[in-house]
C-alpha cells in the first residue's frame, strides 16, 4: 500500500476512534464542570484531575498492588483455561458427561462471588490460594460453554468427511473442532478475563496482604475518595486493556477471518 493510500485509511481510523471515545470526553467534561462549580461537593465525588493527581501521587504503590491482583488473575485464567478445555471436550464427547457435568457448572454460576469468596479465605488462608481458586471458578463456565457451542458448530458436512478418512479423535479435535471453536473461544476469553480482575479484587478486599482490592480496602476505611476512584480506574482501564490483548491474540490466530 502507497503513502497515498495509507493517508485515508489513517484518517478513517482516527476518526473512527474519536467517535467510539466522544461520549467518554463528554461525561468526563460534565464530570469536572459539576464538581468544579460544587454543584457536587468534591468531597463526595473527587474530579477527574484530582483522581489523576491522586493517580500520579500513588502510581509506585497502585503499581505494586496492581502486580499481584494481575498475576492471580493469570494463574487462575490459566488453570481455568485448562479445566475448560479437559470439560468442553468430556461434554462433547459425551452426552452423558455433558447431562452431569452442565448442571453443576451451571450452580457454579448462579452462586454470588461475594457469598464464597469468605468460605475460601476461612478454608485456604489469606494467602494467594483461595483467590486464585475464586478466579478459576469465575472465568471456567464462560469457557467452557463457548468451546462447547463451537465444537457443535462444525457442520456434518466436515464430520463426515474426517470420519470417511478414518481420522482419530485426537485428528478429529486437532484439526477440526477446535480450530473451528477458536472463535467462540476468544469470545468466552475476553468475558472471562473481565471476571477474572474482579474476582480477585473481590477475594482481596476480603482479606490479604498485597493487591488492588486491599489497596482499596485501605483507602476506604481512610476516606480517601481521590485514590479510590483512582483504583477503580486502574482496574478499569486494565480490564480494557487484557480485553485488547485478546482482541489482538485473535486477530493474529484467526488472521483468515480479517481478510
């Protein structure tokens, strides 16, 4: 593509991405109006500049805590991840398996994070275990149940032709189901990792050493309103921004779906 070429399409995107963001300015513009003219005392809503004052001032510390909200988030997505594709497959393979193990996933979500979250600080302790484990139970279902809607998805037509090739069912998943439920499972991804933050910030306000939810706790019992928005934020904008990485993952894996 020429420099000429590549102008509009620049132009286009730019565009594009003041259009997705205008109402974000605009709230946020009203936003700072309203407390700078104290028609909302600051003392019950901070500003935005003074949440980013209050950011900046606390950057280092949010940054520490930030680093172990992020890797109880990893390691639970990680195992979730594993638990997923070993019960989307039992499920597929199965009905039977599926009758069983559906109703129970399906439990699993109905029950309040913040209702079993003090179980499993009561059973595991205050260290990093039980929120790794609330993390895991937050973001398996929504995997799950998109790597088993997209392996129903592959049409007859192919099942037939891998099975007329007598392929196994390690070459039925591996070259069939599965590349053919990666769509789905971006999608389930990208839910799961926003669960996956606010999972562990939950598990953390209820009880630890380090992360986000602790910091929060803190500054809370404080008063501190400029640094708790200033979290809130934080966890914002990091939920965004793994939901990016994924979008990107996904385009890289699933390129021949962007042509």
């Amino acid at each position: 593509m020429t420099p000429v070429q590549k102008r509009p399409q620049v132009s286009r995107q730019i565009i594009s991405l003041i259009k997705s963001h205008i109402l974000v300015v605009l709230i946020l513009v009203l936003w700072q109006l309203c407390v700078s003219l104290e028609v909302i005392p600051d003392y019950l809503l901070p500003s935005p500049l003074q949440i980013v004052e209050a950011f900046i001032e606390d950057f280092p510390l949010l940054m520490e805590h930030a680093k172990y909200t992020l890797a109880t988030a990893f390691i639970g997505t990680a195992i979730g991840l594993i638990i997923s594709f070993v019960l989307s497959i039992l499920m597929d393979l199965s009905k039977t398996m599926k009758e069983l193990i559906y109703p129970v996933i399906l439990l699993n979500q109905t029950i309040p994070t913040i209702a079993i979250a003090p179980l499993l600080i009561i059973w595991l302790g205050y260290g990093i275990t039980p929120k790794v484990v609330l993390v895991v139970l937050a973001v398996f279902f929504p995997i799950t149940i998109a790597l088993v809607d997209g392996y129903q998805s592959v049409s007859r037509e192919h099942l037939n032709l891998f099975k007329s090739m007598k392929a196994s069912r390690y070459q039925l998943y591996r070259h069939l189901k599965i590349p053919s439920a990666m769509g789905s499972f971006f999608t389930g991804l990208k839910v799961a990792l926003s669960y996956a933050l606010i999972s562990a910030v939950i598990a953390e306000w209820l009880g630890g050493y380090h992360g986000l939810g602790v910091y929060m706790t803190r500054v809370r019992k404080s008063y501190d309103l400029d640094s708790m928005f200033a979290v809130i934020f934080l966890i914002s904008f990091l939920t965004i921004l793994l939901i990016g990485l994924v979008k990107w993952l996904e385009r890289r894996v699933l390129r021949h779906n962007y042509l």
